[in-house]
C-alpha cells in the first residue's frame, strides 16, 4: 500500500480483515495524508496541519465505516469571509444577502431580487464565472467570489470551470450550514487518530519515511498506490499541474477571530483564509490558540500537490497517463493523487471500499463488506 492516507489505509484495512498481509509505506513522518492532526506544542491545540477538514457525508455505509473508528462530535462548517471592510456569511444565505445589499427581504423577495440581478443571456454557464455572473450576478460575484478564486487557483474565474463553484450552494433562509450533508461532524480525538485505528490490525504493518519507486514496488504481489500518478511514471511525460499551500502559523492568546474559518475575498490581502483551529473542538478548553493563514500558489517539484488544476491541457495529460496505468500490472491507481481528482474524505473512503471489494472478487477472495 503506498501512502498512508485514507485511501490506503481503508484498502489495507479490508485487504488485511480478509487474511492479506499488508505493508504500509508512507515518504512522510507520519500516518494521516493530508487529513493529518496533531497537537500544536505551544498550545495543546489539536491542529489540521495541511488545512481545515470537516466530515461531512450522504453514504451511510461511509458514515458508520468512520464511526467504527472514531466518536464523532456533531460539527457544522460556519465560515465567515471578509470582504471590502466587512463580515459576512458564507455559503450566500438571506443573512448575506440582506446584510451586503442593505435589505430585509424574506426568502422569495431575496429570491426575486438575486434573480433580477443575475445574467439571464447566460443559459448554459461553462465558467466559474459564467456560473456566478447566472446565479447571483456581479454585485455578489465581485465581492465574494473573483477575489478569492484568483488567489485560490492563480488564473481568471473565466478559464476555470463552472463545476467549481457548483460545490457551493446559494440559499434563501438564513442556513450557513456550509454543507447540505446528513452526516456531519468532527473525529474527538482528529483524524490522525482515527486513521491510526484503521491501520490497528495484526495484518498491516507501517513504514514512515518510506517514499516508494516503481522499482522498489516489484517486490510486492500488488501494489495500491495513492501517491501522484505522473510521479509513479517518474513525470516521463511532463508533470499534472496542481496549486499547493503554504500555511504561515502565528498565536494568540484568547480567541483571534471567533471561528474556525475566515475567508478573504479580496484580491490584495494576499491570504485566502485564516483557520483558528481550536474551534473545531469546542468540546476542549484551551487558553492559548493557533492559526494558520493559507496562501495559495503553483505546485513546483518540491511541493506538497493539493488541488488538481484540471484544465484542458492537464485533462490531455491525465489521459496519456491514465493509458500507461492501465497497461501497468499489479498496481491500482488509488485516491486523490492516483487519480488526480479533487476527493472529499467520505469519497475518498466510498472509493477506497469498493477498490478493496473489487480486487478480492478478483482474486477469489469473497469481497463482502
Ligand atoms: P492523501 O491524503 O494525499 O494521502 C496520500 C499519501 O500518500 C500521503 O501521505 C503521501 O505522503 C503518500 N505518498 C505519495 N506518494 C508516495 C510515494 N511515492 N511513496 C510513499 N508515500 C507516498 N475533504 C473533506 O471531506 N472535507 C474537508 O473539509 C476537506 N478539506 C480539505 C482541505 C484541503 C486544503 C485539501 C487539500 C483537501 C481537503 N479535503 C477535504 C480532501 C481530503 O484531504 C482527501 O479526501 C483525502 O486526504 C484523500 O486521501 P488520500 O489517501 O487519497 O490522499
Ligand atoms: N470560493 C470563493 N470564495 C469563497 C469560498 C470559495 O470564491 O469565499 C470559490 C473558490 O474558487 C473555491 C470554490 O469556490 O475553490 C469552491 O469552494 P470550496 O469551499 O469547495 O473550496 P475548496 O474546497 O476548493 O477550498
């Protein structure tokens, strides 16, 4: 199993529940990928150090998959986001609405109102900024979304896609709940934590600071590999592009901000958002606090890949990469970065079951959950 994330860990784990012997390999200090938390040593804080993470999920199987591992604490995303010298709140909901335009509409006159606003000549939106410019016009758009997009993906929100901004939804009641999800919530004791549960098994044995070649796998029956697809082909073909984080950590004592995620959406404030971590455990008493502001920039070869860029030209590439994995033997293309897409954690987890179902039908080895 290459990589220690949830992907590999969901794998090895029903691999292993099954009689595999599994290894374990991870280039990093420790298990986790990029769902990673551990304790903040200045201020006992527990940290989401590669950013904010919050469960949220339809899948019931997934829901009472992560539940086997882990207490969950109910937790809804309420972010907040500054911008041109105000607070607001996010996702848009009648409170922003009302609050940005100076109103006190209802939910069908806010609803009348956004429509009166938003570009009708667009019927089919491709962009992001398509997609916006048709669903809550300029006003909103400009305030809210240009800023932060260009920062966020370092290109103009009219050559990216509009599913981007489909992840976000638009409501005309006072909900900020930040997801529309049944299942919601936080791991008490964070995700490193839990994923250290699912690793528990006398089957799997771990290796940290154990990166993994193609050469170095042949020594196994198969290989699951969760790392970047291009990189396991030693990037022959050029390299998928992605944007990385760089989070710059600072203290406080109290409380800084009052939650858990600031955004910023202007353009010259160059952070995208600040996180106060000991808001996602409000159940723990902390004095002190940690934050991170999160700067986005282009992934260059020494940097952590966090978010598939997915234009036309990474799209071609994907291809030609995709075609060489399918000629490889013994491996499967797992995750995030195996398959170069943006995965929440409960996909991420859906995909990891049914990856592990999957090669025990085809190995003989029964594969029900
Ligand atoms: P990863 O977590 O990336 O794990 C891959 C592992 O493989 C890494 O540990 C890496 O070190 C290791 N690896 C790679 N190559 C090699 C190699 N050659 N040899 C050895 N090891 C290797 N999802 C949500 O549901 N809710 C959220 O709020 C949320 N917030 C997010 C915020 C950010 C900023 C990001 C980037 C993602 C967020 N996600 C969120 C998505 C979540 O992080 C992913 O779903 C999850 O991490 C995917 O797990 P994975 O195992 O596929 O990949
Ligand atoms: N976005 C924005 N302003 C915000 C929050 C989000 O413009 O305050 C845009 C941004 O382009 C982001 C996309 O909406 O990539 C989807 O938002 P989400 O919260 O899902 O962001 P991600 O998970 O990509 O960080």
């Amino acid at each position: 199993m290459v990589g220690a994330g949830l992907s590999g860990a969901v794998i090895g784990r029903r691999l292993a529940e099954q009689g595999h012997k599994i290894t374990v390999m991870d280039g990093r200090p420790h298990i986790g990928g990029n769902c990673h938390t551990e304790r903040d040593t200045e201020t006992g804080v527990l940290v989401h150090l590669y950013g904010p993470h919050i469960f949220h999920t339809d899948d019931e199987e997934v829901w009472a998959y992560v539940n086997r591992f882990a207490t969950f604490r109910p937790y809804k995303n309420r972010v907040k986001t500054t911008t041109r010298g105000a607070v607001y709140s996010l996702p848009i909901n009648l409170h922003t609405i009302n609050q940005f335009f100076g109103q006190t509409l209802r939910p069908e006159e806010a609803r009348r109102f956004i429509e009166a606003k938003a570009d009708t000549t667009i019927s089919d939106p491709q962009t992001f900024e398509e997609q916006a410019l048709r669903f809550v016009g300029r006003d909103l758009y400009e305030a809210f979304f240009q800023g932060y997009t260009i920062k966020q993906w370092g290109c103009s929100p009219t050559e990216l896609p509009a599913s981007i901004l489909k992840r976000l939804p638009v409501r005309f009641n006072y909900d900020d709940n930040y997801f529309f999800h049944r299942f919601q919530g936080m791991p008490e004791e964070g995700y490193t934590a839990m994923i250290a549960r699912i690793l528990d098994h006398p089957n799997i044995t771990v290796h940290l600071e154990a990166t993994v070649t193609r050469d170095r796998a042949a020594a196994f029956d198969h290989v699951f590999y969760s790392g970047p697809i291009d990189g396991w082909f030693d990037f022959r073909l050029g390299r998928l592009g992605y944007r990385t984080l760089d989070f710059e950590r600072f203290s406080h004592k109290g409380d800084w901000q009052g939650c858990a995620v600031m955004n910023y959406g202007d353009v010259d404030v160059p952070w995208t958002r600040i996180t106060e971590h000991k808001h996602f455990a409000p159940w723990e008493s902390h004095d002190g606090s940690v934050l991170y502001r999160e700067y986005s920039r282009a992934c260059g070869p020494d940097d952590i890949p966090y978010y598939p860029i997915r234009q036309v030209a990474e799209k071609s590439l994907l291809a030609e990469y995709v075609a060489l994995a399918r000629a490889e033997e013994n491996v499967t293309f797992t995750g995030r970065l195996g398959t170069y897409r943006y995965l929440d954690m409960d996909v991420t987890i859906r995909e990891a079951l049914d990856c592990a179902a999957a090669y025990l039908r085809a190995v003989g080895d029964g594969g029900a959950m």
